[in-house]
C-alpha cells in the first residue's frame, strides 16, 4: 500500500482491490451507484481579542455506499473500512430493488487531469506557529489603531482524499487541500462600534496566506471596511437603481439565480427556470458561468464526488438559458449529460446537484460609467448575510459596506442596507457589466439539504436599474 491507500483504507482487511471485487454483487441489478471512500483531517485555531478562543484538531476515514434505480437511492456509510461493514452496507442499499432489476449505467469519463498534489497543507506550519500569527495580527491591529475595542482572527485548513470506485471497474481518486485566513475587528467611535472584515484562502497551502505581507493587507482591508462604517449614515429605503461592485457580491448571483439551475429543482419543476432552456431569461450581455476546474479555487475538484470530472458550464449566455448543473442521477432522469456538479459534504452524505465556482462574465463598461449614469441609488461593495427562496428566486440580502450614489458621484457610507428582490428579475433589469471581473478572495460555502461544502463566486461590477433597498433611514 502507497501511504495514500493506508489513509483511506487504514489498517482493515479492505483494499481498492478487493473493494471492487466486491462491488458488482453489492450493486447487482442496480441502475447505477458507487462506493465513496474518504480520508479528511482538519484543523482550526481561533484568537478572540489576545487569546485562543479553540484549538481543534480531527482525523477520520469512512465510505458511502450509494445505489440508485430510477429516482429511488439506497445509500449507507459506515466509519469502519472493512469488508464485513461493506457487505452489510450492500444488504442495505440492494433492498431499493424490491424485486426490479436495472442494467448499470456507463462510467463517467476519465480524466488525466489533476488539480493538486499530495501536499498537506495542515502538515507546515505547525501549531505554535499559526498561534503565532494569529498573535501578531491581534497586536498590529490594535497598534494601527487606538479605536480598536476587538480582534478575531483564525486560520483554518483541511486535507480530503476522495476516491470513487464502480462495479464496472472504474476508479478514480483526488486530493483536495482548502485553507483559510479570515480577521474582524470592531472599531469603537463616540461610544459606537462597528465590525469590519477580510479573508482568503483556497486549495493551497498555508505559505500563501501567513507571509507578512499578506496578513497585513488582510488585517487593513477588515479595519478599513469597520471605520467606513463608523462614518455610514442610515440607508435609504424604496426601489432605487443598484451598482453591485465586483467579487463576492457574486454571492448574490449564487443564491439568487445559481440555486434555481441546479438539476434536481428543475427535473422536479421546482425553480424558476424550469423547462426554460432557450428561452430569454436575463438581459443581453449576461453570461453566467459554473466553473470546477479552475486552478486553486475553492471550489474547483478534479472530479466531483461521483467521479465525473469537473468542467466549465455555461448555464446563460448572452440572456439566453442554456443549461443546468447535474450530477448522474438528475442527467440521467432528464435525459443530459452529467456536469461534473455531483458533490457531498462527506462519505456521510449523499451526492447532489451543487455549484462548483458560479460567475458572470465580463462586459465592456467601467464602475466609472455605472456610477455617472446613476442619479440617485445606492453602491454595494460587500455583502453579509442573505436569504433566497430557490423556488421563486426571492432573495434579502444585508450590504456590510454600501455607498449613496448621488448625481452620479459616490457619496457618503450607508449602514443597515439590504437588497430585496428576486433573481430571475434582477437578471433581465441589468443595464450595465463591468470589464473588471473578480472572483471572491476564497471565503464561500454554501449550504444546501443539510451539507455545506466550499464554493467560489464572482461578477464584474454590475448595474441594476431598479431593486428594492430596505434601509433604516
């Protein structure tokens, strides 16, 4: 066994080898499934205003055993990798049949194509050290500035092999390091407090986010944002023309209109976009894209959790509906192709319809342009908090850092700021994209069933003509 194989299988009677012997009498009569086998270790320091709030450290290994015939799933997982929990997971997952008998579905594709190596990012620095930072953090912060009342700083990163193994011999395996660097810090004024914050992070290791130089970016971008809204005024309310700013108010665009063109709400004629392919959904010039294959992002696999490898989706392009996000089953029912969006939060869960990295593509107008064709609105530049209703696409979303756009010029801060509205209509009013497309910084997860696991969004800067602001003025 490669030290690889050790981690997955531990030290039972079970191999990748004798797995797949195994599989085709536990999968028989099926219409498709797989085993999913993981290793995850994990790791989380926390510094809350000069001291270590938690300290977390947690290693384990499981499968799933998933088996599907029609729209029925029979699924089990065990935390003990041995042959005798794999057979009784099989009893389990073949008593979907009830009596029926299906030919197993074809493999997904192969792919040479690997993301990552096998470096562990929890393996450099060690603990002393991430405590170490998270120390200096909390001190140039409260040296930069004498208003500082708190600092909260963790780093946090993980370390996931995956493999997928199928009754017709198909195997394929990835590894997936994540790391994450996030500040706040609060920010007291003439008896006011107000919270500001940054992060980053991504599928790399650790020395990209702990050197000096980028800590400290980090740390002046969150004390930046909090002494901005120290200065915001309550904001307005009513319908007004919006300029959303580029990056993580993408996040928007992942609840609002991503949830909607998943598969399974579709195939169930649950989402807006429902039966709607070819058909105008968003204004010209709106290009939404899922991509899983970008290079260190947070939300980019080799393969998805079914063994499909990732790809590049275009679901809107130029207003027109093109397509949706599918794992096999979701494909399979409604008659397409799997799109590499098959994804589980571990051996625990069932795989799903999930987005990977969700942006709009870049137009040809500047912020400049959005702004001066503004008389009076409001620019969000980051959002917190929101909530969508996938069905009808509705959304509230709270602005953590939005301006008052007056006579085409930005005006002063606004604070408790929040976007009203529903995705499939803020498509069609956009009037202008931006040539600055950003992704966010590597801070996104998204829950969904009960699951969360790490995504990436992203926009160009972008100008609604009208969405609801409720404001507290």
């Amino acid at each position: 066994m490669t030290d690889i194989d050790e981690r997955l299988y531990g030290e039972g009677d079970l191999t990748r080898e004798r797995a797949q012997a195994m599989l085709p009498k536990l999968l028989d009569g099926l219409e498709d499934g797989e085993l999913f086998l993981e290793y995850a270790a994990s790791e989380a320091v926390v510094l809350d205003d000069g001291r270590i709030k938690t300290s977390s450290w947690s290693v384990g290994r499981g499968f799933g055993l998933r088996g599907v015939i029609g729209e029925v799933t029979g699924f089990a997982h065990s935390p003990e990798v041995t042959r005798a929990a794999l057979e009784r997971a099989g009893e389990t997952v073949r008593a979907v049949r009830s009596g029926r008998s299906a030919v197993m579905a074809p493999p997904p594709p192969g792919t040479n194509r690997h993301l990552y190596g096998e470096e562990n990012p929890l393996a450099q620095p060690g603990i002393a050290e991430k405590i170490a930072i998270l120390s200096n953090i909390d001190a140039f912060l409260r040296g930069r500035d004498p208003r500082v009342r708190q600092v909260s700083a963790s780093l946090s990163g993980s370390w996931r092999i995956v493999e997928v193994l199928r009754a017709d011999g198909f195997a394929a395996r990835d590894i997936r390091p994540l790391v994450r660097l996030s500040i706040s810090v609060v920010l007291e004024q003439d008896g006011r407090r107000e919270r500001g914050s940054s992060g980053a992070g991504g599928r790399f290791l650790f020395e990209r986010l702990i050197n000096e130089q980028d800590w400290r970016a980090l740390a002046e971008e969150a004390l930046r944002q909090a002494d901005v809204n120290l200065a915001a005024v309550e904001a307005p309310a009513g319908a007004m023309p919006v300029v959303l700013g580029p990056g993580w108010p993408g996040v928007l665009l992942h609840e609002a209109v991503g949830h909607g063109l998943e598969g399974d709400f579709n195939r169930k004629n649950l989402s807006a976009f429902s039966g709607r392919i070819g058909e105008r959904v968003a204004a010209p010039g709106v290009t939404v894209i899922d991509d899983g294959t970008l290079p260190e992002r947070r939300g980019s696999l080799t393969i998805d959790d079914e063994g499909t490898p990732t790809s590049e989706t275009v679901l809107i392009e130029d207003g027109i509906l093109k397509g949706y996000l599918f794992d096999r089953m979701n494909a399979r029912l409604m008659g397409m192709e799997p799109t590499g969006n098959g994804r589980r939060e571990s051996h625990a869960h069932q795989p799903m319809p999930r987005m990977t990295n969700t942006f709009m593509r870049a137009g040809s107008q500047t912020m400049e342009e959005m702004i001066a064709a503004v008389d009076d609105g409001i620019l969000a530049v980051d959002f917190g908090g929101g909530q969508v209703d996938i069905t009808s696409g509705k959304f509230v979303f709270t602005c953590t850092e939005a301006y008052r756009i007056r006579q085409g010029r930005i005006a002063e801060p606004v604070r408790g700021a929040t976007l009203i509205g529903s995705g499939p209509e803020v498509l069609q009013k956009v009037k202008m994209i931006g040539n600055d497309l950003k992704l966010d910084p590597g801070i996104g997860t998204c829950g969904k069933g009960g699951q969360s696991v790490p995504v990436g969004v992203g926009q160009p800067s972008m100008l609604v003509d009208s969405i609801v602001v409720g404001g507290t003025a």
